[in-house]
C-alpha cells in the first residue's frame, strides 16, 4: 500500500482519533444538567420513538428505556464519553469501536426518519467498521504499547 505523509497504519489511527474527537464533541455538547436533571434527552428519544413507524422500536423504547429514564441518561452521556477516550488514546479499541457500532446503530434505527441524523451515525458506523476491520489499534494506541490485542 502507498500513501502519502504517513503509513497506511499511522492513516487507521488517524481515522480512529477523529472517530474519538467525534464522539468526545458528542459528550461535550451535550446539556448534562439538561439531560440528568430534567431529563430532556430521552424525553426528546420518547417522542422520536412514540412516532416511530416500526413498532419493535416503539416496544423496545417503551420496556427497556422508558421505565428507567435517569438511568438511560446516564448511560448514553457516559457511554459517548467512554468511547471517546477509549478511542482517542487506542485503549480497549475493539471493545470501544464494538460498542460505538452499537450506539450507532441504535440511533440510526431510532432516528430513521431524521436525514440530519443518518449521515452522521451511517458515517460513524462505517469509520468504526473501517477501524475495526482493519486493526486501527496497531498504532498510536495504548493498546499497542501495553500489548492489549
């Protein structure tokens, strides 16, 4: 493989930084007291889902995020802060781009009529399967420096 500047694998990292810069800027601009105090994120996803036109997505929010919404809060808001740093500095890649393809995939089946919001999370899905497929934990990661994978 030729490239250009930097080596092919130095290309993954930088893919798999910015996939972190991304969601690091996910976390930081959300509204947390918004979100953890009123509960204004999943109150917003609750209305997405009431509308949602296939009923295993509105039956699925209705049991598993509906009964415990402070809870879902905080998992949303940590888990994009989590995969942020996880794959900003390269640790526990697989298991952060694994779930970061989750998370994208959650949202993009529950936003399925906002086009805004599909090319993001179909961008993000298909930057995370790129760094997965292809190692982006090789380099530039702590996981490369402990030996982790």
């Amino acid at each position: 493989m030729q490239t250009i500047w930097l080596t092919g694998a130095e290309w993954l990292a930088v893919l798999r930084i910015g996939l972190g810069v991304w969601w690091l800027e996910s976390w930081r601009h959300k509204d947390r007291k918004g979100w953890f105090e009123r509960g204004t994120g999943i109150a917003w996803a609750a209305d997405v889902a009431s509308r949602h036109r296939w009923a295993a997505v509105r039956g699925g929010f209705e049991k598993v995020v509906a009964p415990r919404p402070r809870l879902m809060a905080y998992v949303v808001v940590y888990a994009e802060l989590a995969l942020g740093l996880g794959l900003t500095t390269g640790f526990l890649t697989p298991i952060a781009l694994a779930g970061g393809l989750l998370l994208n995939l959650l949202y993009l089946v529950l936003m399925i009529h906002d086009w805004a919001e599909q090319g993001q999370n179909a961008m993000m899905a298909l930057i995370t399967l790129v760094a997965l497929g292809a190692m982006s934990w090789q380099t530039w990661s702590l996981d490369s420096a402990i030996g982790l994978f």
